[in-house]
C-alpha cells in the first residue's frame, strides 16, 4: 500500500513537472522602479571589499532622491556570498529567478563571477560591469550578456612594460608577485609586452602567498639577484612590507608598483613617504589620499556624497571611489536606454558608452565599450611619487590601442 | 518508536520530497538539491563523529577532493557524470582510509587538528595542480539534461538524481549502523578498550570508519560539482569544514535523520539571518546556533525523538 503510494507520487511529479515559462515583459521594470540585482562579500576572507557594495547602495538611495532616472526609482538588492562560487551561484539564481531582478551588476570577484557566467548567458540575463581585473569578461562573442568594468591586470601590465622599454637602458627586471590568477595576470601581461626581449630582461621572478607573514626574504633575493626594476605585484599589506624593506637593504631600482597598492594613505604613509620617493605606478582613478584633489570638483562632490549618505564609510578607502565610479556608469547605461528598459537594450547601451568622463577618473580618462568591444576602463596613466603626492607623467595609455 | 511508526514516517518525508518539484519553483528546488548534498555529507562525518567518536575539522577537504574528481573527470575526459560520482567515492573511500591509519595515534582535539590542517591546505594544493583544477579560476561545467527524454528541466532531474544517491546511501548507512559493524562502530566510541576486549579491531574499524565517512563526503562533493556546475578553491575553505561540523550538532550526532534536519540548517539559517540583519547576518546565525543548542541540546533530531516518545506515552495512558 505504501509503496503504491510513493510510486503514484514519483509519476505524478514526473509527469506534472511544469515546462519553463516565458516572461513577456522584463522582469524587475515596473513604470515606477527597476530592480538591479548585487551580490558582494559582506562577510567572510574578503570581507574588504564589502563597503563597494555599501557605496553603491547609498549612491542608488542619492539618486532616487533625487527622482530616480526617467521617472524610474533603482531598487538595489544586494546579497552576501561570503566571496564563496556556490554561495554567489544561489545568491544570484535568487536575484534572477526569485526577486526577479532585471540584471545583475557589479558582482565582485573572479572566481564568483565564474561560476555564474555561464547561467547569467543562458539566462540572457546582463551581468554588467564586473568588478574583477580578469580578462575574460569581454568576451562578446561566447558571452554577449557580460561585461567587464575596470582595466585588466594584463592590461596594465603592458603599460609598465611599455615604460621599461623606453626609459630603462639595460633593463634587468625583478618581479615578486602573489601566486594567483591576480598575480599571474599582472606577469603575462608584462612579458607579453615584453616580447621575445622578456628572457633577457626579467632575470628573477619571486612569488609569495597571501598566508605569508613578510617578503623580506624575496626582497633580499631580488636585490643580490641584480635586477634594477622591480616589478612589484603585491597588495596593500604585503606593498608596504616590500616598499619598506627595499628601502632598508639600500636596493634603489626603479620600483614599479601596481595600481592595487597605490594608495597614498593606506600603503605609501605606512611605508615612509621617504623610502616612496620615486615610485612609479599607473591609475585611472583619483587618489583621495593624495593632497593634489583637495580642491578638485569631483573630490569634494564625492566627499560631500560620502557624508551624507555613508557617513559609516571610509574616506581615504580607494574601494569607496571605485563603487562610486561604477554605480555612475551605470546610470549613464540606464539614462541612454530611456523607457526601453529590455535586458538587451541595456546591453546594447552598456556597449554604446562613448567617452564618457566620471568625475573622479583622472583627467582625460574615458568610458569606451562598442559592439565589440566590451572592456569599458581600458586608459591608465603612469605617475611618479614625489614624496607627497602622485604626479602623472607621459600619455594616457590605451589597452585597447597596441 | 515502534518499527512501524518509523516506516510510516520514512515513507512521508520519501512522498514529500517527491511530490516537491510539483510545488517549488526550480531555484528552490536547487536549494533542496543542495540540501540532498549537503545531508549526504553530514551523514558521512556524523559516522565518524557521532558513531565513531572520531572529531574531523576537515571534511571540506574529502568534499573538495570529490567535487575535483567529478569536475576534472568530466572536463578532462568527458566521462558520464553518474561514473564520476561512484569514482569521487571510491577515491575518498581509498584516501580517507590512508589518512585514517596515522590518525589513528590522535584521539580527540589532536585528531580534530591534524584534520583541520588538511582543511587549510586543501586550497593551496588545489592552486598548486593548476593545470588539472584550473587554479583559481576554477572549472566550469554544464548541467547535465534529463536523460531517457523525460520532459524534467534539469534543476528537476539533479533534485531526483541526487535524491536517489541519498536515499541509496542512507538505506546503506543504515544498514550498517545496526548491524554488528555499527555496534562494534559505536563500542568504540564508549570505550575504547573494553570494545578491544571484546574483540573488536578498533584500528582497522576505526580507519575503514574514517573511509566510509570520506567516501559519503566525497560522493556529496561529486554532486555538488554538478549541481553548482563549478568548482574554485575558494569553495572549500576551512569554513566549510566547521559549517559540516555545526550540520551534525545541530541535526544530531549519532542519528541518521539529523543528518537531513542539519543539512536544512546549513542551507537555509545562514540565508534567514541575512534577511533579518543585513548588517550583522552571523550574529544572527550565532544567536540561532545558540538557540538551537540551548532547547535541543541532542540536536533537531533527538528533539523529535524526545517528542514522539512523550506523545507516545501519553498514547498509551489514554487507551489504558
């Protein structure tokens, strides 16, 4: 009897079992509000980047008060993955298939972004505007509902290679760098740039993994090694450990220093502004560490924004500025698309973006995308440490030109 | 409980879980499925934790070690994913059986140790072999589609597929925790010596315990991979392993149904604290792991257990 009755209700779930449905409409648009789906790690080891997903929040809530776009007041629903793929891949299913989210933007992380970008494409569902320096994310041709955000590690790996071939005569590069996709990202895209030249010239590679307590010993080996560059791929923690301990051992390359630790307060101050001097890095967005932007427009509207509504956050935090920036160009994206509010026609305008200046990317820094082309921050511009503050020099280098 | 109320109540929550897709949309059918994998894992650590006694900090790793068989075999070789599951057991069955010869000097907090360092390595290691995992970029799966053309989407298929492998693995579990081994299992847990006494090779019942439980791990592991349809490093941290160990508590040690009420735990009180708190999500969950601890010291299930039996009681008294 009972097992007559499981197996009644094994064929009727097997045959009732519902076919998808399809949405006429897009889901998460309303005439009053669109619903815009974030997932960030609020907790967990990557809990740092938490406050991106804060500032977004509390630069959406400014401008529904200041009446939404096109009538349209944002609704931002952002979750916690703990920085974990199986925790992003549920998180994000709720968004699309539970809140019914329009589409999801700025999700952090490389391997999160991962594990749902194969869905969000089945989906046709965007997943805009990344927050990952990985280089898959433009890939309009596999994936056409994803799109990236900032430069790539690679990216501005060439730039520094570029530097290092015009200005160093007898290059002899040291690198150390963190032994991960961010690390190795940054490397390649050195030596592609490099060329065939790259044997020759980077003459020691170090690497050191996040658990580590210092790189002092790296520093010594890249100092007998006799290199006078020194690539150096590490974030802030471990960049102020190698700028110090450089500094100390009396090793005087030229210190190439990757924008991810390039923050006046939070790696430079620590370091020794003395042992800093002469440091030179590349950045597409404004240090609001470095006394130069003090009186700068864009500065002072995004101090005045950050009182007012995230009095919590950090302002010397490059993270507050980098959700800042971001959450600003979404809302170009959303203000060209209009009353079409289609997940495609938010595609197509997330990819019509046409030098669009933020108020604090550097001077001359554009938001560029086309139909192919889905790196949207693809400038930086090289700066050298005076010893107080960042002075850029030379052009603006563009990725996307070779 | 009689054997009869014990086969009533099996064969309701067998007909609720599959009536289920009926009712639930295909995202919270993929929750349960993930509530499938993880009570397949709980179970696997409550036979050695409960049953055997044996604390393991890294379970996350057997779990890993699974996920990556199953991912590897099926990008690499594209090998059916049914095959990859049996396999991700079998390895794990071999490996926690070898980890469990050393681990058997360790007894209590030093054995939890020794397994906790194999839950902050596993990481590392899985970088390390980047050209088989991928590094931290992962491996990227399909989701496999109904076979035999039944009209199922696939988040409704992997709900029965998993299903099926549970409810296989429990009937097996069951089977051999009431048996002799299971006695001679649980001997070992009380003393030690007097088992040894009577007997029983607590050496080799202790190892090949710590193999089975792996192995159940690691099957749990093979389907998450296909469920999730991605593996990273960053999904086996070592809070994995403590949130499997808060599983079997919170469920119940030494029951089998506590392994399905802490796989329920995991995957659903972690999401309500969120909604709640939005600022302070694990001080909520701390609050309910507390809570829960505080009224069911036994766990969910040994709760349930004490409930029945004082409904029971007052059963028999009224027709008395």
């Amino acid at each position: 009897m009972l097992r007559r009755t499981v197996l009644s209700a094994l064929i009727a779930a097997l045959a009732l079992a519902p076919a998808p449905a399809m949405a006429a409409d897009t889901p998460g648009v309303t005439a009053t509000e669109i619903k815009i789906g974030h997932t960030n790690p609020y907790s967990g080891p990557a809990s740092a980047y938490g406050t991106i997903g804060k500032v977004i929040t509390a630069y959406f809530k400014k401008i529904n008060d200041e009446g939404g776009i096109n009538g349209r007041k944002i609704n931002f629903v952002s979750y916690d993955d703990s920085y974990s793929p199986p925790k992003t891949v549920e998180m994000v299913r709720k968004l699309v298939e539970q809140d019914q989210v329009a589409f999801v933007f700025n999700t952090l992380g490389t391997p999160t972004n991962s594990a749902i970008h194969k869905y969000m494409n089945q989906q046709k569902t965007p997943q805009l505007f990344v927050a990952t320096g990985a280089t898959k994310w433009g890939d309009p041709q596999n994936f056409p509902w994803t799109m990236g955000w900032q430069p790539t590690y690679q990216a501005e790996g060439h730039i520094f290679a570029q530097h290092v071939l015009k200005t160093v005569p007898n290059a002899k590069v040291g690198i150390l760098y963190q032994n991960d996709d961010y690390g190795k990202d940054y490397v390649k895209g050195l030596k592609d740039a490099l060329g065939d030249a790259a044997k020759k010239i980077i003459v020691i590679e170090q690497t050191y993994e996040v658990t580590d307590p210092t790189v002092d010993s790296q520093i010594v080996n890249l100092k007998n090694s006799g290199a006078n560059v020194f690539y150096n791929v590490t974030i802030p923690k471990f960049a102020v450990q190698a700028i110090k301990k450089t500094h100390d051992i009396g090793w005087k390359p030229v210190h190439l220093l990757n924008s991810v630790s390039s923050s006046v307060g939070v790696v430079l101050k620590p370091a020794g502004l003395e042992a800093s001097k002469d440091i030179v890095t590349a950045r597409y967005l404004k240090d609001v560490t470095d006394p130069q932007w003090k009186n700068d427009p864009g500065y002072k509207e995004w101090l005045a924004f950050m009182q007012k509504y995230y009095p919590d956050g950090s302002t010397v935090d490059d993270f507050n500025v980098y959700g800042y920036t971001a959450a600003q160009g979404l809302v170009q994206v959303l203000k060209q698309a209009g009353s079409d509010l289609s997940r495609a026609n938010v595609m197509k305008q997330a990819a019509s973006l046409k030098d669009l200046g933020l108020p604090m990317l550097l001077p001359g820094i554009k938001v560029n995308t086309g139909p192919t082309d889905f790196y949207p921050i693809e400038q930086e511009q090289l700066a050298k440490f005076d010893g107080e503050r960042w002075v850029n020099f030379g052009e603006i280098y563009d990725a996307s030109k070779k | 409980m009689t054997p009869r109320a014990r086969a009533v109540g099996v064969a309701a929550a067998l007909a609720v879980a599959l009536a289920l897709p009926l009712f639930v949309s295909n995202f919270r059918l993929f929750q349960f499925t993930q509530v499938a994998v993880y009570a397949i894992a709980l179970l696997g650590l409550n036979v050695l934790t409960g049953y055997n006694g044996q604390i393991s900090l890294g379970h996350g790793a057997f779990y890993a070690l699974g996920a990556y068989t199953t991912a590897i075999m099926i990008d690499k070789w594209d090998v059916p994913y049914p095959l990859t599951i049996v396999t991700a057991g079998v390895l794990c069955l071999v490996v926690g059986f070898l980890f469990g010869i050393p681990a058997l000097r360790l007894e209590g907090l030093y054995l939890a140790l020794a397994t906790f360092a194999l839950a902050l390595a596993i990481p590392q290691i899985l970088k390390y072999f980047e050209h088989w995992t991928g590094g931290s970029q992962g491996i990227v799966l399909s989701k496999p589609n109904a076979p035999w053309g039944l009209k199922l989407s696939p988040d409704q298929w992997l709900y029965f597929f998993t299903l099926a492998v549970l409810v296989a693995l429990f009937a097996l579990a069951r089977n051999l925790l009431m048996g002799r081994t299971g006695r001679a299992i649980v001997a070992i847990r009380d003393n030690a010596i007097a088992a040894q006494a009577m007997g029983v090779n607590t050496a080799l019942y202790k190892s090949l315990t710590f193999g089975v439980s792996a192995a159940y791990t690691g099957v749990a592991g093979g389907l998450s991979a296909i469920v999730i349809a991605f593996v990273a490093p960053d999904a086996f941290n070592v809070f994995l392993s403590i949130t499997f160990l808060t599983g079997i508590v919170i469920g119940g040690l030494a029951s089998i149904s506590g392994a399905i009420f802490g796989a329920l735990f995991i995957q659903f009180v972690p999401n309500w604290a969120q909604d709640i708190s939005k600022a302070a999500p694990w001080a909520i969950y701390g609050i309910f792991l507390i809570g829960f601890m505080y009224v069911m010291p036994f766990g969910i299930a040994g709760a349930v257990r004490l409930a029945l039996a004082r409904l029971g009681r007052r059963g028999t008294a009224a027709r008395a």
